[in-house]
C-alpha cells in the first residue's frame, strides 16, 4: 500500500515536472505566452522574403508580438502572417508594418513604424499591408547581371582602345601630327614676326599715319560741308528745281507730240514726209540752192548776171 502511495506521488511529480517544462519550453521559444491576453491582426505581403512563425513583432526594437502563423491566401499569389500582439501595446491605423532583419545573417522579423497614433486603434482580426522585404539573393542576382554588362562593356571598351591605338595612333599618324605641329609653330613664328613688322612700320611712321588720318578726318568733314551745302541748295530752290523739271516734263510731252504729228503727216514738215512728189521737189530746190549759192561763192552776183546776158547777146549778133 504504501509503494502504491510512493508510486502516486512520483508520478504526480514528473507530471507538475512536465507541465512546468513544457510552460518554460513555450515561454523561451518565442511561443505566445500562456499568461498573456493578445489579439491577432492579418499582415498580408507579396512576399515574406523567408519569414518563419514564431518570430518577434517589434515596435521601436520592443517585443510586442509574435507571428503565429504563416498563410498563402485564397489568390495563391500573396501571403498573410497572422501576428499574435499583447494587449498592453496598442496599434494604430497610421502605423507602417515591415519586415526587417537582424544583422545581415540574423532572423527576420515584423517591425512596426508608429507616425502620428492618429484613431481609430487597430482591433482584433485587422488587415493589414506591408511592402515586399529586401531580398539579398535577389540584389546579388542583380548586381551578378550588372556585373556582367560591366564587364562586356569593360571588354567592348578594350577592343574599341586597342582599334584606336591601331588605327589612329600608329607610327604614320603620329608622324603626320608632329609635321603638323612643326607646321603650326612655323605659321605662329610667321605670324608674330609679321605683327612685329606691323608694329615697326606703325612706330617708325607715326607721323605719317596721323597725317593720313588727320587728312582722312579734313576730308571727311569736307564731304560733310558739301553734303550740309548740297542740301542746303535743294532746301532753298526746292520749288524752282520743281518748276525746271516740269518745264522738262512739258517740253519732253511737246517733242513727242511733235514727232506724232509728224509721223501722221501734220503741219509742213509732216506734209513734206508723206508727200514724195513734194519731198523730190524740196531735195531739188535745196540742190539748186547748193548749186546757186556754190557759183555765188566763186563769181560773185556781177559774175552770175553776166554769164546769163552773154548767151543773149550772141544769139542777137547772129540773126
């Protein structure tokens, strides 16, 4: 009887035992403790980058939580943490939820960013959204991509150098280049010897030069004086030029009227054009005119008169 009694109390004491364990085992697992009222909220993310239940929610690096479980949702294209969070730490609507990580190898966990604790408070089975965390793996396939453009343009811009040196910078083109070099310092030796010429020429024949300028200036005003005296001129017999040049625009319109008339055959002079017989006539009289005044001229009138009485005479003494 009394084994059995022994029997009992050993057993009642690795039970008590166990469940005292099994109390400590949850409290130092990062389990929700047992002593502790929580209320739960839906985190839901793209991505929860490796995200394991049991980690810690921390507000301002404080546990206030943990995450209970891990859930795909009814999309199959996203996730939802449901986060266990003590009642003593109140949540507001405003705060930002993100997954971080302890170190660059340590455990990710849920971290919660407080703004203005504006209400209304966050309440029990509340959904909430955090971005997609920062994915190391991803950032080093990357920068392994972009290494690899690196490295082909680091190549291209080999090769492009290498063409350079061969095509550009070999022996007959630098040869070329340094004659134009000797070239160029050949016209600059030029150049500076030929503006020390100007500058001897200038100093040596300063006099000159200024009284060339002096009667460049002399001349000018000159043209100037001309110019004020020529408009001065126009000014005063402004209206007698006009008068002039109208006289010359009648006698212009006259002349022209003149040679219309006698292209019509107006007046005397117009007659004599269009009349031929007439015309003929005129060239005959003007012809014994020519004669009459060519005999004037070598007989005299006396001479003219007598030479028309001899024939006279004669003709008499004949009959």
């Amino acid at each position: 009887m009394e084994n059995k009694r022994l029997e009992i109390k050993v057993g009642l004491f690795v039970l008590v035992g166990l469940i005292l364990l099994a109390i400590l085992l949850i409290q130092f697992s990062k389990g929700a403790s047992l002593f502790r009222s929580s209320y739960e909220l839906h985190l839901h993310s793209a991505n929860v980058g490796g995200m394991k239940p049991r980690a810690d929610v921390m507000l301002a690096g404080v546990p206030i939580g943990t995450v209970a479980d891990i859930q795909l949702s009814d999309d199959d294209k996203s996730v939802t943490m449901i986060l266990k969070i003590y009642n003593q730490f109140p949540i507001y609507h405003d705060a930002i939820f993100t997954i971080e990580q302890a170190g660059i190898l340590g455990d990710k966990y849920v971290s919660v960013l407080a703004t203005t604790n504006a209400d209304p408070k966050l309440t029990n089975n509340a959904d909430v959204y955090c971005d997609v965390p920062f994915d190391l793996q991803e950032v080093a396939r990357s920068a392994s991509g972009f290494l690899q453009q690196l490295d082909g343009t680091a190549k291209k811009l080999d090769a492009a150098i290498t063409d350079l040196r061969t095509q550009v910078l070999n022996a007959q083109t630098l040869s070329s280049f340094s004659a134009a070099v000797t070239n160029m310092k050949a016209i600059t030796d030029s150049a500076l010897a030929a503006v020390q010429d100007i500058h001897t020429l200038v100093n040596t024949n300063g006099e000159q030069v200024g009284l060339a300028v002096s009667n460049l200036v002399h001349f000018s005003g000159e043209l100037n004086q001309l110019a004020n005296s020529a408009q001065s001129v126009l000014a005063t017999n402004g209206e007698n030029i006009s008068v002039a040049t109208k006289n010359i625009s009648d006698i212009s319109v006259t002349i022209k009227q003149l040679a219309n008339d006698l292209q019509a055959g107006k007046g005397l002079a117009g007659t004599v054009l269009q009349n031929q017989e007439l015309a003929t006539n005129v060239q005959m009289l003007v012809a014994n005119l020519s004669i009459t005044s060519s005999n004037l001229n070598q007989h005299g009138l006396w001479g003219i008169l007598w030479s028309h009485k001899t024939p006279t005479t004669n003709a008499a003494s004949k009959k």
